[in-house]
C-alpha cells in the first residue's frame, strides 16, 4: 500500500527550462531556488557524470559542522561531522557509497570542507539500499555556493533555506527530483 505524504514531507525538484544546472525545489508552500548536477537532472545515473539524479529519494540522515553553527532544527537523524568524516565513491570498494573514517585509501569526499557546501549536509537514499558499483555515490542535499553554480549531482540551497527545510519535515521525508 502507498502512503500518501502531506505537501510538507515531499520536496519536489525540478529544472529550470532555459538553465538544466538550476532549479526550483517546491515543499508545501516553500519554494526556493536550487542548484543541480553540472550535466542537470539525468534519468540514468553513473558515478562521475554530475547529473543530478532523476527519482524519489529519502532524506534519510543530516550532517552538520558543530563549528560553523548551531545544529539545525530536525526531527532526522542528526550527527556532527568531524575534521576525519570522509565519504566512500569507490565503486570497487566494498564501503562504496557509504561514509568512512579518514584517513581512507580508497576513493572518498572528504566532508569536513574548506568552503560551505558540507556545513549542513543530507544523505539521500540515492543508491544505497543496496549500493550499486557505479550507479553514483555522495548524492547529497546540501549547501550551495553562494552563486549558485552547479554541484557534481547534489542538489543544493541556501544555508536559510536548508534550515527552514529542515524544520519543516521529519522522517520518512522524501525528495522528488523530476526529469
């Protein structure tokens, strides 16, 4: 049986018509603009194309830099990064898509950033339950640049839209990125 959400647990994505790296994130009665995958949204997913993947995704677990602020307001899972979180995107290592202690010898995104992207940071339930080698990996929701140019295939807001998402949903919240 399908459990149908209220507007607020489902955050709908889509891209703009003339600019396939920006979008438009609807929840309920938010809306605000998104940055996407440098390739936009992309039906079939592969690691290192920077498409943003096309599908319904569980937010399923928020990061954040205890450094950089106070915790955003959540009913998700929250943990605090530290200097050695790190994030598996070697499709031959058996911790493919799945977060790792650094240092690490393997391929990894290293999630304790210089710049802002990572200082709040969601994990999608995008090729995890099983992660498939190659089908993509550290599909995040998170932090943009302040300009808005296109992510490696995140989806990515403003720090004051992160949080008010974030208050505003709980778990079992899923995204919908639309092709």
């Amino acid at each position: 049986m399908k459990i149908r959400r209220k507007p607020a647990d489902c955050l709908d994505v889509r891209a703009l018509p003339r600019d396939r790296t920006r979008g438009i994130l609807r929840m309920g009665g938010i809306t605000v603009p998104c940055a996407l995958g440098r390739s936009g949204i992309l039906i079939r997913k592969k690691e290192g194309d920077g498409g943003t993947p096309a599908g319904c995704f569980e937010l399923l677990h928020v990061y954040y830099r205890p450094d950089k602020g106070l915790p955003p307001a959540t009913t998700l899972p929250l943990e605090a990064l530290t200097p050695n979180s790190g994030w598996c995107d070697d499709p031959a290592h058996p911790r493919y898509n799945r977060p790792v202690r650094l240092p690490f010898a393997a391929g990894h995104e290293t999630m304790w950033r210089q710049d802002r992207l990572y200082d709040i940071v969601v994990v999608l339930d995008c090729n995890i339950h099983p992660a498939v080698k190659g089908k993509g990996s550290a599909i995040f929701f998170h932090i943009a640049r302040e300009d808005y140019r296109p992510t490696e295939g995140c989806v990515a807001v403003s720090p004051q839209h992160m949080r008010l998402i974030l208050a505003n949903i709980g778990p079992g919240a899923e995204m919908v990125i639309r092709a």
